[in-house]
C-alpha cells in the first residue's frame, strides 16, 4: 500500500515568499487553460486576449491601474482581519456601505470647497465602513458569533440597501428612469490624472499599504495583532485584550474598506449605480492570500489582478465570453496557493506500507 | 387562512433549494469538514442539472447529473482540505470563484432556454388532510424527496454504526483513527457526498424550480445554508426548520411585493439576510452560556496522524 506523508520542513528559506505566489499564478494559469480547451474555448486565444487588452494600449494599462486602487484597498481590509485570524470576507459590503456615506456626504453636507469635502467624504466613507465592519467584529468579540457567516450576509444587506437608494429617494430625477443617483458636483470629485480614470485613491492605497507593513511589522499593536493570530493562548496569558483587538482591526478593515467605496464614487464614477461594487470585495480576499499577508506586496498582486479584471473585460468584447469567466482563474489560482503553501510547510514522501501489524501501528 | 397556507406552501417551495445544501453541509462539517463553496458547487450542479434535463428531456437524469456534478466539483475542496491540509475557508472561497465561473462559461449557451421541470402532484391520503395536506404534500416530487432525507439523515447520524463512527471523524479524528476508522476516506467521502446534496440543491433550482439557467441564479442561497447549519446546530431536522423559515420569509417578501405593499423590495430583501444575522447571534449567545450545542470538536481542523496534540 501506497501513502502519502507529510514532513515538516525544518528550515524555511526567504525565496519561499516568493516562489509560492509566482508557481500558483503560473500553474493557475496553465489549470484555467486546460479547463479553458476542455470548455471548447481555445486557450491561447483567450490570453491572448487578455493580454492584449490589458498591456495592448496605454488605455488597458490605465484601466488596469484604475482597477487595482479598490482591489488594493479592500485586499488591505482584508488582511489585517487574517493576520488576527479574524475570516472578515465583508469588503464588499463594507465598501458598498462606504460609497453609500460619501453620495449622503456629498448630498447634505456640500461644501464647494474641494479640500473641505473630500476630508469630509474621507470620514464619512471611513466611519459607514468601519461600523459595518465593526459590526460583526462586535458579535464576534462579545458572542463569539461567527463572522465569516456575519460579515458575508451584511454583504448582501449593504448592496440592497444601496440599490434602495438608488432607485428610491436618491435616483437622479434626471435620469429618465435609469438607476442612478445624480452627478457629483465638481468639488466634491477626486483629483484624475489627466485623461485617465486613474484617481487620487490610489495615494491613499499606496500609503496604506506601506503604514499597513510598517505599523504590523514594527509597531507594538502590530506585534499584538500577530501574537494573537499565530498564538491566541499566549495572547491571553500576556495579558493581550483580544476582544478590543477584534473590534479595533474589524472596524480598521471596514474603515480601509470604506474608503475604497469613496474611491470608486468620488473618484470614478461620479455618481452611483447598480452593481458598482464589481466583486471587488472577493477580489480582495485573493489578493490578500496571494500576498501571503504582507501589505507591503499588495500593490504588486493587485496589478495582477487588475489585470485579470480588464482582461476578463476583453474577453467579453472579443470572444463573447461572460465576464465571469475570468473567475475561474481566480479561483484556481487561490487553489494552487493555498496548495504552495502547505508543499512549503510540508516535505512530501510516499511511502510505501507494507501490511504487517507493526508497520500499522506506527 | 388561505393566505396563511399559500405563505407556507411556498415557504417549503422556495426552502427546498437551500435545504439540499443546508443537509450536505450538515454531513460534510459532521465529518469535520467546512465547506464555505457551497454557493459554487450549487451552481455548477445547477448548471450540469439544467444541462443533462435539456438534453435528455429527463428531470430526474438532470438531478442525478447535479448531485454527481457537485461531488466531483468538491474533490477540490476535500483534496486540499484534507490531503493537503490547507485553510478550509479561504479553499472555500476559491470554490465559490471557481464554481461560479466555471458555470458562467458553460452556461452561456444555453441562456433564455426553458425546460418542462416536474409537475406537482397531490400525494393520496396525506395531500386531503386540511391545512396540512396543502401545505406539505401537494408539491413536486423533490420536495417529498426531501422529507425522506431529513428523515434518513436523522437516524443515520445518531442512530447507525456508520453514522457514530462519521461523528467520530468530526469530534475526534485522533481516537477515531486509533479506533482503526479511516478517517481520511470517511472525510474524503462525506465531504463529497455533501458537495453532491448541495448539487441537488442548486439542480432544483434550475431544474424544478426557475425551469431555466440564469448566470449566478443561486444568488446567496449557498451561504445563506452555511449560515442555516449554525442555526440548526448540525442537527438536519433543525437545519431543515431553519431553511423553511428561510423560504418563509422570501415567500413572504414576493407576496408582500406582489400585493403593491409600499415598502421598498430592496429593503424587504435585506430581511432573510439580518434574520440569518439575529439567529446566528441568539445561537451563539446560548452557546455561550454553556447550553450544549453540536459544533464538531474537530470542525476544519485538518488531521495529520504524526502530529501531537
């Protein structure tokens, strides 16, 4: 009999941080094309595709960047959460409930002052995001409520609501009938890079990210934060207080989150629709896997992504494939890291058993 | 009362889908097992049910096909959270991306198609009961499929050899293996076998119920039965309350919607979502009190014979 065993490895060298990510990506990658030719679509033309969407003009590049400011941010909430072992999967919806504050920022506290309403729409996003993450984080702190279930339903509990508002009280009467709320007014738009869609959002994730790696790695919350993580009885024995901390990084997650719902209102669309939201909250959970949890490769993972995403865009312009598709790489590639990480854990023998009743007990 | 048996009729309806899944959950995470795919792996069954029903012109082939199609779909979720040990909840989350996706793609031929289903039938005798014949047993043969599930799953978690020794694998895998039980065949198996039970679900969906494919038609369903196992403490009989309670309230928010109520859709939709959120938290409270719940020991703890503990 053949079995498989698991040895851990003793020594874990510094390259391993990288090669994990680079081998999921490419065997994610060369999985999606096999399932891709199994499905009768032709794999080579489909990255193809990609790929000259997203790197084929100074617009797909663009794009990309434009799409990788809320993946960086909501993958920042994400992983904060993580590093505390806290499975806050609501990025989504805290993002939702940030942009939902900035529209409600911008429509009853205008100030015609570009300065005065973007620190204004910037706490308003932060707080709407925060609370809805601090949500779960409470019951989780106070009840020991589960919040992967917590955070995933006020998902769905953010995006209704904003679809309330957007065809109810606050749809644009402009609009004749289209679920939208109205126009910005100038002032309270982000700052755009001349032509492009890239906005001042992504000072803010780029900041984050390196305040994110600095306070975690150095600061003596951050150290709190991953005590608690990798050794929550040791936490408890320190004299740690893991109910605060759990509260603290959900509403900061939510907060972070928030902002990326300010982003893409303030900053992109100028107004709100449906179905904004894009899945970026999901998209983040990848990133923050991919990065192994360190906010300081974040901006680099969610490029990739973003590149994915505007590929997956092409993909439906071109080959007529849903949009959706593209997820299947991002899920095969969440596969092959997960399955990375444990083959960089783990020395992997077979064995071969034989049926002797001393081989068995062992 | 009339209205009263119509909301509960079609309580059992809409409750049917997440139910399937609800169940399979109930198994997969009795062994030990966390399968956070469920909204993925009822897609895909969805899919391949709406796929082989159209095809074969046979509803019934089209529900097996959904219950092999999520089992297999889940050999990822149990080869990675089993063999290789890996977080069971960021795996599932991959699932969800990669059964979405993947039904996305295949589907997009067959979009705007339409199927002739399973016609519902009054069962003789129990269907002429007053008020609780309409309720019960004037529906669809999945629907009667179901009770009979509910009912097997019972006695065979608590009241079979394999049954004790599947919760055994959940509790305990270190006693359960010293025992001589395989623990990773029996997780391998259960967490397929619940992958396949959610597949069903998804099929009803496209097969009985919708009657055709819609990209993402499961639309939370699948989480919505993750959160549901909490609820009925990995109890099937409870879990299958809570997932016609579930099918109550949605059944309840599209009369309410049909009879022109003023109150806004979007926020009578929210409903199910908060009510999964207030259950949760009441469940957890009484947990936290002491009062004995049900949650296996082992819960997507990955087991690995060499290890100490």
């Amino acid at each position: 009999m053949i079995r498989l065993k698991f040895e851990p490895r003793l020594d874990n060298p510094a390259w391993v941080n990288v090669l994990i990510p680079v081998t999921a990506v490419v065997f994610g990658l060369f999985a999606g094309g096999l399932l891709f030719s199994i499905l009768g679509v032709n794999p080579f033309e489909a990255y193809w595709a990609v790929l000259n969407g997203a790197f084929g003009s100074i617009y797909g590049l663009s794009e990309i960047v434009t799409k990788s400011i809320p993946i960086m941010l909501t993958a920042l909430a994400g992983l904060i959460c993580y590093k505390m072992l806290i499975w806050n999967i609501g990025a989504e919806g805290q993002l939702c409930m940030g942009a939902i504050a900035t529209v409600a920022a911008v429509r009853f506290f205008f100030v015609d002052n570009w300065a005065v309403m973007f620190v204004i729409m910037f706490i308003a996003a932060a707080i709407a995001g925060g609370i809805w993450g601090g949500i779960a984080g409470f019951l989780k702190a106070k009840w020991n409520v589960n919040e992967t279930i917590t955070t995933l339903m006020l998902n769905y509990v953010a995006i209704n609501i904003s679809e309330y508002f957007i065809y109810g009280p606050w749809k644009d009467p402009m609009s004749w009938g289209f679920p939208f709320t109205a126009n910005f007014p100038d002032a309270a738009r982000l700052w755009v890079w001349g032509s492009t869609r890239i906005h001042a959002g992504i000072f803010i994730a780029l900041a984050l990210a390196v305040i994110l790696q600095v306070v975690l790695k150095w600061s003596k919350w951050g150290y709190e934060i991953r005590v608690i993580g990798e050794n929550p009885r040791a936490a408890r024995y320190g004299g740690m207080n893991i109910a605060k901390n759990i509260i603290l990084v959900t509403f900061i997650g939510g907060a972070i989150a928030g902002l990326a719902g300010m982003g893409e209102i303030a900053g992109l669309h100028g107004r709100m629709s449906r179905g904004f939201t894009m899945g970026y909250g999901y998209t983040g959970i990848t990133v923050a896997w991919l990065s192994r949890l360190s906010p300081i490769y974040v901006p680099l993972v969610s490029f990739l992504l973003g590149v994915l995403l505007v590929g997956g865009d092409t993909l439906q312009v071109v080959m007529g494939l849903p949009m959706a598709s593209i997820q299947i790489l991002q899920g095969l590639i969440l596969f092959s890291v997960l399955a990375a990480e444990t083959l960089s854990r783990f020395r992997i023998k077979i064995v071969r058993v034989s049926a002797g009743p001393a081989e068995e007990a062992k | 009362m009339d209205f009263l048996v119509a909301i509960l009729a079609s309580a059992i309806r809409s409750g049917t889908p997440v139910l399937y899944a609800t169940l399979g959950e109930v198994v997969s995470e009795r062994a030990g097992v966390m399968n956070l795919g469920l909204e993925g792996v009822m897609l895909v069954g969805a899919y391949t049910g709406f796929a082989v029903t159209r095809s074969t012109g046979d509803p019934w082939l089209g529900i097996m096909a959904s219950f092999f199609a999520g089992a297999a779909i889940t050999l990822i979720h149990a080869f990675l959270c089993i063999t290789l040990m890996c977080n069971q909840v960021v795996s599932g989350l991959a699932m969800v991306l990669t059964g979405y996706g993947l039904s996305a793609l295949l589907g997009r031929g067959v979009i705007g198609e339409t199927i002739a289903g399973m016609a519902p039938f009054k069962m003789p005798l129990l269907g002429d009961i007053p008020f609780i014949g309409p309720i019960f047993f004037q529906h669809n043969a999945m629907v009667y499929v179901s009770y009979l599930l509910i009912a097997a799953l019972c006695w065979f978690l608590f009241r079979t050899r394999a049954g004790l020794n599947l919760r055994a694998v959940g509790e305990n895998p270190r006693a359960a293996d010293a025992m001589g039980i395989p623990v990773t065949y029996i997780r391998y198996f259960y967490c397929m076998f619940g992958g396949g039970l959610a597949g069903i679900g998804g099929g009803y969906l496209s097969v009985v119920y919708a009657q055709m494919w819609i990209e993402g038609m499961t639309a939370g369903r699948g989480w919505i039965a993750v959160a549901l196992v909490i609820f009925g403490l990995w109890n099937p009989a409870r879990a299958a309350l809570g997932a016609y309670l579930f099918g109550g309230v949605e059944a309840l928010q599209l009369r309410m919607q049909a009879m022109g109520s003023s109150i806004s859709a979007s926020l009578l939709l929210t409903l199910p979502y908060l009510m999964t959120i207030i259950v949760l938290t009441i469940v957890s409270i009484r947990a936290g009190k002491g009062i004995l719940l049900g949650a296996p020991a082992a819960l997507s703890v990955p087991f690995r014979r060499e290890d100490r503990d």
